[in-house]
C-alpha cells in the first residue's frame, strides 16, 4: 500500500519529467484532497540561469489570465441577485450601455455575455491587434477601442447558439459591473472577493501598471503574438530547434496587461487561487438558487464531443473539474475544484505552451488527473 511519501514522490517524478518535455522552466502545482496534499514548487523563475534565490517557491506571483472571467461574471451575478440593482441575466446589453453602433449588439443578453454565446467578434483575434502587442507591447490599450473593435468586428454566430470564445464579452461585462457597482473593476474585485477570503497575494492591475510584485518568474512564450494567432504550435522544424536549444522562447513578463483587463489581467499565486476556486464551485459568493444556476449552465462547448470541455456562466468545467484556465503570452494557470470529491487542483506555469502547442498548466493537470 502506497504511504503519502510514496505518492508525493511519484507524482513529483511525473510532473517534473512533464515539465522537462514541455522545456517549461518554473511551475506551482497545488493538489488538495480530503486525504492527501500535494504543494510544490518546480524549477527556476528565470530560465537562463537556475542559482540561488531563482527558484520558484509557493508564494510566487503569476499572470493567471482568463481566470480572471470567473471573477468578473461572479461580481456580475452577485449584481443580478442584489434586489437593489436594476439588472437581469435575459437583459438586452444596449438597456445598460451605451457605446458606438450599439444596434450592433441587438438580442445581445447579459446571459450570452457570460455563456460566450454573443456572437461577438474577439479582437484578440485580429491582425492588427496583435501586431500593435508585438510592435509596443508596454503602451496601455484603451477598454473602450478594444470594445468597438469587437462590436464592430464580423459576427461569428446567432446570438444564444454558437458557443465562440471571446474576450469582447467579459470587458463588456466589466463595464456593467463599473457603472452598477459604481467603482473602479479593481476595487470591486477587492471588496467582494480578494477581501473576504484574505487573497492578499491577488489584485487586478490598475491603470497601466505592468510590473508583477515580487517574488514573481519571468514568463515565456515561443513565437510572437502574430505568428500564434492561428496556433500555438510550432512548425517540426522549429521544435526540433527548441529542443536542441537553438531557438529559444521570448521573454513576456512585463506585457501591458490592459489589452485583457476584466477578460485576464488578474495576478495572483497558486496559494490565493486554490482557496478562490473551492469556493467559486462550492459555494458562497452567491445565493444558493443562483450558484445552483450556474454550474447547471454548464453545457458542452462543443456538442459532437461529449468530452470537450464546457461552458457556462463564466465557469468552466474540465472533466470533473469546475473552474477555469488561462493563457496569456508568458504564462498559463488552471484551477479547478471537484465538489463530489471535494478535490482542488491549481498549476501556474510561466511559459505559456509548449513548442508543440501544448497548453503547459492544462497537461500537468492531465498528468495529475490520469484524464482528458
């Protein structure tokens, strides 16, 4: 019979040899279960040099990107539920905003917003965007352009049906919550949820401030933002070349953060994510009927496959997984919380993929959760 020494010297062997195929040069990895614990630190912060003082530890701060929409829609939700609050999941987008070509959002409801059933273009797809990111990566984006641009931008399916990703969504909804909660995104972030659980590691950037407190690894990421628009991936060529060392992957730690704000732009450590997520799935930001509500929106993101990952009132489930991942340029992060098991898993990396596209924090909880 296997003691937790055992275990927690297998599970490190397995993971350390993942991060090594992934070239993935710090990681955290938080595993809690009723009758286990697993809390480690792997590798170095900064990828060129691995001495003392430059390894990862437990209290390091992370970019956990689109993590982040789990914290916007739940400040949302608790708008809804506030008798006080003139807000409605079936409400029209153009009764609480008023922006440029607003006809455009139409049947838009706050509902498709949080689900990313909008039909809304994503303007992190965009040429153009991402270019500028390459060009001047440290010169703050305005919310408001990056919301015309997605309003404006081609429609990618009827409003309710088509499940598409888009970051448009979630700015859109910080907006809400600014003019209902009437203070900056930042501070509500802070008063309804940072606050209450002492996630005193964890705050959304405010205004254009780019730099990540300390301690913090730098973030990687192969590629540029332009040539990864389509994929992750590099070519066999290329990955050959970044195993044998001789391409190596740029440096993103200090990447405005304003092109994601409500959408992604959160820092915070595995520590602060861990208690976040136990709760966002197990219950206490939201009434009872409406936390019910939204882990049964949860629907497949993709209805051919039934083990694709699912969607719902931004929240996501990844087998039996409930929570959400992020990736930005630099870093990846997912955190998730089983609640028939009362399992939590949280892993933060600071190289975004792979050289062959692999979402680096999503495949060590692969490796963790022995699934797809």
């Amino acid at each position: 019979m296997a003691t937790g020494h055992d275990r927690t010297d297998e599970l490190k062997a397995a993971i350390s040899s993942r991060l090594r195929e992934m070239l993935v040069p710090g990681a955290v990895v938080i595993w809690r279960t009723p009758d286990f614990v697993f809390e480690h630190a792997f590798g170095a912060r900064d990828r060129t040099w691995r001495g003392p003082g430059k390894e990862v530890t437990l209290d390091d701060h992370f970019r956990v990107g689109s993590n982040t929409k789990t914290m916007t829609g739940t400040v949302v939700l608790q708008l809804v539920a506030d008798p006080n609050v003139d807000l409605w999941l079936d409400d029209r987008v153009s009764k609480h905003l008023e922006i440029p070509n607003t006809r455009r959002l139409g049947w838009i409801t706050i509902q498709h917003l949080l689900e990313m059933r909008s039909g809304l273009y994503n303007y992190s797809d965009s040429s153009s965007f991402n270019q500028r990111l390459d060009d001047d990566p440290v010169t703050p984006f305005d919310i408001d352009n990056l919301i015309g641009d997605g309003v404006n931008g081609h429609s990618t399916g009827t409003p309710g049906q088509e499940f598409h990703y888009s970051n448009t969504n979630t700015l859109l909804l910080g907006k809400i919550i600014e003019r209902y909660d009437h203070k900056p995104l930042w501070r509500s972030f802070e008063d309804r949820i940072f606050k209450s659980l002492s996630m005193a590691n964890t705050y959304l950037p405010q205004g254009a401030d780019r730099m990540l407190p300390s301690p913090h690894p730098c973030g990687y990421m192969y590629g540029t933002n332009v040539s990864t628009i389509d994929t992750v991936a590099l070519s066999p060529a290329d990955q050959e070349r970044a195993h044998s060392g001789t391409l190596t992957p740029s440096e993103y730690t200090e990447l405005t953060p304003t092109w994601m704000w409500a959408a992604g732009a959160v820092v915070s450590t595995a520590k602060d994510l861990a208690t976040y997520v136990r709760v966002l799935v197990g219950g206490g930001f939201l009434p009872d009927d409406l936390q019910r509500r939204r882990l049964d929106s949860i629907i497949s993101t993709d209805p051919k496959d039934p083990m694709s990952a699912g969607y719902g009132l931004a929240i996501a489930k990844f087998g039996p997984m409930i929570g959400h991942d992020g990736t930005l340029p630099g870093y990846q992060s997912f955190m998730g919380h089983d609640p028939t098991t009362d399992a939590t898993l949280v892993i933060a990396t600071n190289l975004s993929a792979a050289p062959d596209g692999k979402l680096t924090a999503n495949e060590i909880a692969m490796v963790i959760l022995g699934r797809p």
